[in-house]
C-alpha cells in the first residue's frame, strides 16, 4: 500500500506546486515508476505534436540550440568590451553562459538523437542482415528510453532541490537556478519523444523493405 | 560475486553493446548506471554530475565557442582565402596541393578548435580540386582526415580547454605548448605527403609567383587577424581562453558581416579563381547576412550537442573509476615499468591503443586524471605531458577501428571508410614519429611558454 501512497504523494505535491513538497516526494522509490509513466506519455504526446504540427518539429530544438549559442556568445564577446571600454563587468556575464551551455547541450544530445548522429560504430551493424539491424535500433530505442528515464527522473529531483533552496544563479538579484535546471528533464522528456519517432519510421521501413541503417553524416544539411 | 567480477562483466557488456553500434554515450552511460549499482551509489549522482559538468564550468565554454568559429570563418569565405595561400605557397611542389591542404589545416586549426570540423571543411573544399589535380581519390580523403589531427593541438583547441578544465592547468599555457609539436605534425605529414606524391607523380604543378603569393596572403588578412587575436590575447593574458573564443566569434561574426556589402558594393566576382582577381577584390570575403546566421551556428549547435554530453558522462565515468581504485591499479603498473621513460612510453601505449576505440574526448577525461600524476611523480613536466597525452589522443583520430575523422572525411568526400585506411598508414608514420620526438625533447612544447 505504501507503494501507492508514495505514489499519490508525488501526485499531491506537484498539484501543490511547492518545491519542498515535490523534492520529500521525489525521493521515494515510487519516483522511478511515476517517471516510466510520465517518460511514456509524454514521448507519446510530443510524438504526435511533431506529427500533427512539423513546424516545431523541425525548428524547437533548433531555437533554443541556436539562441543560447548565441547568447552564450555575445555575453561573453559583450563582457571584453565592456571590461576593456567601459572599465566595468556584469557580474553574472560568467555565470549565465554556463547555465545556457548545459541548455543547449541537452537539447542538442535529443536534436541528435533524431538525426542518429550520435557517435557510434556502426561497421558490423550495416553488415548484419535486416532482421539483425532492426534488432539493433530496437536495442538503441529501449537503451535511449532507460537511460532518459533515469537522468529525468534524478534531474527533477535535483530541480525541486535548488528551487526549495531558493539557488539564485551568481551574480544576480532574483534569477533562480531550477529556471535553467529545468531544462534538463524538459530536453530528455523531448528525445522520448524522438526515440518514439525513430522507432515509427524503423517499423515502417522495415515493413515498406526501405533500407534500415542509411548512413548519417555529421553536419550535414 | 566480487565487485571486481561485477565490474568485469560490465565492462565486457557494454563493449559487446558498442561492437552492435550502440551510441558511445549510451555504452558509457550504461557502463556508469551498473557500476554505481555494484557501488551501491545513489544514480541522483550521476543526474547531478551531468548538469554540474556545464554550470561549473566556465573555462568549458571556450570549446563551444572554438567550434563555432570553424563554422564561421568557412561561411564567410576566410578558410578558402587560407587555402588559396597554402596553395600559392606550395604549388610548385610534386604534391603542392595536398601538401597545401595540409597546411590550410593547419591554419583553420588555429582559428577553430576542432579536429571534425577541420577535416570537414578541407575536406569538402579541396577534396574536388585534388581529384581534379590528378590525385587518387582515397589519398586526397585520407589527407583530409589526417590533416585534422592538428585542429586539436594548434591552438585554440577543445581538448587542451577539457584537460586543462581537469587537471587545473592554465589552459593559456597549454595552448601555447601546443604550437610547436602542432606546426611538426603538420611538417611532418607534408613530407610524407611529398614522399607519396613523388613516388606516385601524382598533382600538377604551378610556378611559384610571388604576386600570386601576395595576393593570396593580402586576401587572407582576415584569417590572420584572427589567428593573430588568439594568439595575442592568450600569450599576453589580455583576456582567458573562454574570453578568447567569445571574442574570436565576434570578430568573426563582424567581420562576415560587414564585407558582406563591402564586397556587393566593389562588385567582386567570387566565382573566379584568385589569379584573376584584383588586389582590391581580395580585400574583403564574401561574408555573409544577418539571416544566414541561424543555418551556420545548427552546424556547430549540433556538433557540440555530440561532445558536451559525451564530455559530462565521462566526467561521471572518471568520478566511478577513481572510487573502484584505477588509479592505483593502473598507477602500480605503469611505475613497475621503471623510471622516467618507462612510464613516459606505457603510458604513451595506453593512450595510443585507447584512442584507436575512444573518441579524444573520453581517453583525455577518463585517462588523464589516472596517468598525469603518476608521470608527474616520475618528474615529467605537467605541461610537456599534456602535450603528449593530447597528441596520443590526436593521432586516435585516424586509428581504426574507431576513428572519427576517417568517419568524417568518409561522409564528406564519398569515400567509403574501409577504403580510406591503407592511405593513412604513411601519415600515421609521420605523425607517430613526431609524437616520440616531441616527447624525447621536452624544449619543443615548453621553450615558447613565457619565463616567469
């Protein structure tokens, strides 16, 4: 029974939306399966808005990659000028840009999932015959799944710490860290998402006869 | 069962999943989950590390910033007019043009701080130029991913900023040990690249003109403000490296953009080879607009979603590793080797033989924390051995079976990578014997650091 307790517990206090409440929740062992659970819906769920709507699928992980790089990129170049011209420094110009760093490469580690750049040798994988290759990017879809349950579910409770710690991000008045944490379980909840896809279009190709593996190059267009 | 058993079986188990082609930060992934198991450490520690790797880092910045400079200066043009110099230079050599791109390596390695995206971009520039030049097709991408070795010890560099990040080294001083052995490895690779032509009579030759060479340099001025600014500002200590490469992408960035109507207004053709154009038309790039930027920083945005998560696995890894006793482990066995040079060339073995199945980034972060300290007690120079350490993991990048680099300039010239291995083989030659001349003489990474 207790099982279950935990479980309406965790339920209760993100209904409550008090940090403290959600972090005492979070560290019962119920977490792992209200993760399993909220990984599985929600990779549903962002599956089908990329299908229904392909402008956010092909361009939210592209945004918030492509404009925290930026950022990163001009706080920093802005904190020279400043220091050189100006004789001054925002204090949070070294502080931030880490923050968005962490954004950025978790939203790129799902962007590359979909496009199945991440490193891998795949020299015996193209060789096997087709039901060993579909095999393999079974294996690859389950391994992604696991592993993305356990980072969201250790990352949230890490969230609800610093926002029941009140962490202030260095350097400013009012900007709290869980802001940017947060994007960590988001970034993992959206590969779900993109295992999903890979994993439709793998059943579909296996089915049409299309070829399964088709190599992937980096930073290609 | 033993721990020790336990993590034997591990290990095995994800080195079986890695020959089935699982992603490498899955397999190290997976390596970190059952090991904190048989530990009986909570995995909270692993979702913390994986975001505190970023948020502690700002030195780590400067290796996304020094990717997106690579892109930056192969949009705007800048990377093109430091081949067109190479070219000029070296073209009335047997092999002129490879030894050239060699050499425009060289210098977008001292822009850009990655090894892919300097394989790539040669790769994909000069590759149909050496097929036109009469070069073997598998040479010219073998050149390609040899010539991006060096992209990580010219600097700037990605990995010199990752271990300088560990090992608290000043990463200002690293990169400027890595200058001299990088400038070898690139000579070194252009004499066996000469060798190979000779022997093969392979590439046309052009006379070497001096207007041609001025020319060429005059037009890539931007290329040398560039490198000049890094250099500068690192050796002077004006600025950090993270600085450095925030600045770098600036000027980049401004530099793209404004010779963009520069170079609308003076009417220059770009479609025409450098002989035939003026001084006037090599005095700006072709740059590039403000709406162009988004599709060049994906490029970089999507190589760096590849490293920086690998970079915060291994970083758990190493944090597992020194808990199950490696250090000592290995550390027992590399000094029974015996004195200075013993543990000098085991360990050179060790990086060696895990570069040929780890990309650079996991051997610097898993093996650097276990081998620097004990080459430190033997008496080799924290500095010097970084260099060596990070010229092992270079040379990584064209062993099989796992060599990036040969993946990339397999992707980016058409080749296929099976056929690209034989052609490595006489740079591997080289560049393994600068790697044992660099580490023999200590003064080649240390003489250029500024005397306290």
């Amino acid at each position: 029974m207790s099982f279950w307790a935990d479980i309406g517990a965790i339920f209760r206090a993100l209904m409550s939306r008090d940090s403290f409440e959600i972090q005492s929740a979070l560290e019962s062992d119920a977490a792992w399966v209200v993760g399993i659970l909220a990984a599985a819906i929600s990779g549903l769920i962002v599956m089908f808005i990329y299908r229904k709507v392909p402008v956010i699928e092909r361009q939210l992980e592209r945004s918030v990659m492509v404009y925290s790089y930026l950022a990163i990129a001009l706080i920093i170049f802005w904190g020279v000028i400043d220091r050189f011209v100006f004789n001054d420094q925002e204090p949070w110009s070294t502080t931030i840009p880490p923050l968005l760093f962490m954004v950025m490469a978790w939203f790129g580690a799902s962007y590359n999932v979909r496009l199945r750049t991440h490193l891998s040798f795949s020299e015996f994988r193209s060789s096997m015959p087709r039901a060993g290759q579909l095999a393999c990017l079974i294996l690859d879809a389950v391994l992604w799944f696991i592993f993305a349950v356990i980072v969201i579910v250790t990352t949230t409770r890490l969230v609800a710490l610093s926002a029941s710690n009140f962490q202030i991000v260095l350097g400013t008045d009012n900007i709290m860290q869980w802001w940017f944490l947060l994007a960590a379980p988001l970034a993992f909840f959206l590969m779900v998402g993109r295992v999903f896809q890979n994993l439709a279009d793998d059943l579909q190709n296996w089915k049409t006869g299309e070829p399964l593996i088709k190599q992937a190059v980096i930073g290609a267009d | 069962m033993t721990d020790g058993t336990w993590v034997t079986l591990i290990s095995l188990g994800v080195t079986f999943l890695f020959m089935l082609g699982v992603p490498v930060l899955l397999v190290i992934g997976y390596w970190v989950i059952g090991c904190s198991f048989v530990l009986g450490l909570t995995l909270d520690n692993m979702g913390a590390e994986l975001l505190n790797v970023f948020n502690k880092g700002f030195a780590l910045l400067a290796m996304p910033l020094f990717i997106l400079t690579g892109d930056l200066i192969n949009k705007s043009g800048i990377a093109r007019r430091l081949s067109d110099f190479a070219y000029a230079c070296l073209g009335w050599i047997r092999g002129g043009l490879a030894m050239a791109s060699l050499g425009a390596c060289g210098l977008f390695a001292a822009i850009s701080g990655s090894n892919s995206a300097t394989t790539a971009t040669i790769g994909s520039m000069l590759h149909p130029e050496m097929i036109k030049g009469g070069y073997d097709e598998r040479f010219s991408a073998a050149t390609a991913a040899a010539g991006g070795t060096v992209g990580i010890i010219i600097p700037p560099s990605i990995i010199f900023i990752v271990y300088g990040f560990l090992m608290n080294l000043p990463i200002s001083e690293l990169f400027v040990a890595g200058i001299l052995p990088g400038a070898l490895m690139v000579i070194g690779m252009q004499l066996a690249c000469w060798v190979i032509c000779r022997i093969n009579g392979w590439g046309y030759l052009i006379p070497l003109q001096l207007n041609r060479v001025l020319k060429t340099a005059f037009g890539a001025w931007l290329g040398f403000f560039a490198i000049g600014l890094v250099l500068w500002g690192i050796y002077t200590g004006k600025f950090s490296p993270t600085e450095a490469a925030g600045v770098t992408v600036g000027f980049c960035v401004i530099a793209g953009l404004v010779s963009y109507p520069i170079n609308r207004i003076m009417g220059a053709r770009n479609d025409i080879p450098p002989t035939e154009k003026s001084f006037a038309e090599m005095f700006v790039v072709e740059g590039f607009t403000i709406p162009e930027i988004p599709s060049i920083v994906i490029r970089s945005a999507q190589i760096t979603g590849i490293l920086a998560p690998l970079i915060a696995i291994s970083v758990v890894m190493q944090q597992i590793l020194s808990l199950l006793g490696a250090q000592e482990t290995i550390g027992n066995f590399v000094t029974s080797m015996g004195g200075y040079h013993a543990v000098l060339f085991t360990s050179m073995v060790i990086v060696f033989f895990s570069g040929m199945v780890l990309e650079s980034l996991p051997v610097t972060i898993i093996l650097a924390p276990i081998l620097a300290p004990i080459a430190a007690s033997v008496g080799i120079d924290p500095i010097h051995f970084s260099v060596i350490f990070l010229m092992g993991a270079s040379i990584g990048f064209i062993t099989p079976p796992y060599g990036l680099n040969l993946y990339v300039a397999s992707g980016v010239t058409g080749v296929p990578y099976f056929r690209l291995l034989r052609y490595t083989v006489p740079y591997l030659a080289a560049l393994l014997s600068v790697w044992i001349l660099v580490s023999l003489v200590p003064d080649l990474a240390l003489i250029l650091l500024p005397k306290n």
